[in-house]
C-alpha cells in the first residue's frame, strides 16, 4: 500500500521532471531583478498565507546570505509589518494590504515579485497594478493556469501543476534559483560551473 509521503513524493518527483520548461522565464526574472539592484532599486515581495511564508524566506536570501558571504542585497517582504497590515486592513481593505505599502514605499525602477499559487489573489493583482502604474518591474511566481496575474505581470513563472502544495514546493526551487542567479549576476559569487 501506498503511503502519503510516497503519494506526495511521486507528485513531487513528476512536476520537478517537467520544471525545465521555466528557465527561461525565471532566468529572465532574475536579471530583472539584478539589473534593478544593480541601478539601486530594491526588490519588494508580496503572498499571503504559505506564501507570505515564502515572500520572507525569499527577502531573507536577499538581504542575508545565499551561496557564500556578500553584500546584503535590498529586497523586502511586505507580509512582515503587522501594524501596516492590520490598519491597511481595517481602514480600506484586505485587498489594498500590500498596494498601499508598494505605493508608499516603492519607487520606479524597483522590482514587485507577487506569488500566488492560483494567480488570482485579489491583493497581489491589486500591489501589480499599483506597481505597474509607478513604473516598477514586475514578476509573478504562480501556479495552475497563471490566472489573472499570468497576463498583468512583466515576467510570469507558472508553475504547471493543480496542488497548492506542490506548487509551493517549486516556489521555494525557484526562489532560490533566482537568488543565486541575481549573485551571480552581479559578480557577487562564481559563475555556475566556475571554480571558487
């Protein structure tokens, strides 16, 4: 009999075998991003739930460290600040939770990564708008079919799979892949393949 955790991995296994398929869009987000911090931008990211998760563990590769020692990078989560999010929330509404901090503390030329594993949460469609509007980059991480995000953002990586789960596990892959590209970029850490 077949167990979860043997269930989960064969799902896991079998979306990571079709994940190639991204590169050229989370390469393509990563130099977005690199040339944004290179020009002295910052980057801003925005989820909710798992994915306000993922939005802090993202900022801290940023802003701590990722592949070896360097610089901090600028980059910030905007599901962090409980005081901004809870008057953002009772004053307006939950859907301006994280527009209203973009529009605030963003500036053109900045970069706005959203994550949503449905591509359709109402406040992270809000925050790319308000983004777009200021003349900031933007990048979405989603997941199933893209949704309404798929066509508003600059660069859109669709994850190709149903289960939020496992979506949110190829976030995290891509994440990552991201942050290490952006170092590598910048001339921060060796070339994939070079020597130390």
């Amino acid at each position: 009999m077949t167990t979860l955790f043997q269930h989960n991995l064969q799902q896991h296994l079998e979306l990571f075998s079709r994940l190639s398929v991204l590169d050229d869009s989370v390469m393509g987000a990563a130099q977005a991003i690199a040339d944004c911090l290179r020009a002295g931008g910052k980057l801003m990211i925005c989820g909710n739930g798992g994915s306000a998760a993922d939005s802090q563990h993202i900022a801290a590769e940023f802003t701590g460290r990722f592949i070896k020692d360097r610089k901090p990078l600028a980059a910030m989560a905007l599901s962090t600040d409980s005081s901004a999010l809870t008057c953002i929330g009772n004053d307006y509404s939950f859907a301006e939770i994280f527009s209203r901090q973009v529009a605030g503390l963003g500036r053109p030329g900045d970069c706005l990564l959203g994550i949503s594993t449905s591509g359709n949460s109402a406040n992270v469609i809000r925050a790319v708008e308000v983004a777009r509007g200021m003349g900031m980059r933007t990048i979405g991480l989603l997941g199933r079919d893209g949704g309404k995000l798929a066509t508003l953002c600059d660069c859109a990586i669709v994850v190709p799979a149903e289960v939020t789960a496992r979506i949110q596990e190829a976030h995290i892959l891509i994440g990552h892949s991201i942050c290490g590209a952006v170092e590598q970029s910048l001339g921060l850490v060796p070339q994939h393949g070079e020597a130390e």
